[in-house]
C-alpha cells in the first residue's frame, strides 16, 4: 500500500485517515518517507501544476509523522522512516524481510 496517513479535504484541513482503515487493511508496517519541505512543494508543482506554500507542506508532514507513529504504537507494528533519495537498496531490504515471510 502506497499512501498518506493524513490528507487535505476540501476545506484544506488535515484530515487523519482513520485508524479503523489500519485496521482492516491489516499492515505489517509502515514505511515513511520524508523530505526538506521546500523538495516537496517544487515536485507537487511539476507533478501536478499546483502552488503550495512550504509552511503549509512542513506542517502536514509534522503531522503525518507523528500520526504514523501514533498508528504504528497502536497497532503494534513498527515505523522506518527515511529521507527521500535513501538508497533504495535498503528500502526494499526492509520489503523483503517483512513481506517474505
């Protein structure tokens, strides 16, 4: 699963993916990927054309983190975090070991 565990609605308010959909989808762990915020709002733009201000960016991705980690204690399964541009070598080392089992 390649997703947010919070997300902007409509009104442009953090919204938190509800833990129940945790739940149900019955994860192993959870892989977050950070970045400078200023990184994040240059590739939204050239993904999708859209201005985002950086504080907004740093914001919900303080959010993010700490939800992730809120969600990984609840359900017990742990959280790695890494930068942006870690090799992914050892991204997929975590995979593997977690998903072939």
């Amino acid at each position: 699963l390649d997703g947010h565990t919070v997300l902007l609605n409509l009104n442009n308010e953090y919204e938190k993916v509800p833990l129940e959909t945790f739940k149900s989808l019955k994860i192993k762990c959870i892989i977050l990927i950070y970045d400078e915020p200023q990184k994040i709002v240059d590739r939204l733009y050239l993904r999708d054309n859209s201005i985002y201000n950086e504080k907004t960016i740093d914001e919900f991705q303080k959010i993010e983190i700490s939800y992730a980690q809120e969600v990984a204690r609840i359900l017990d399964i742990p959280l790695f975090m890494y930068k942006n541009g870690t090799e992914n070598m050892e991204i997929k080392g975590v995979i593997k070991e977690w998903f072939d089992e």
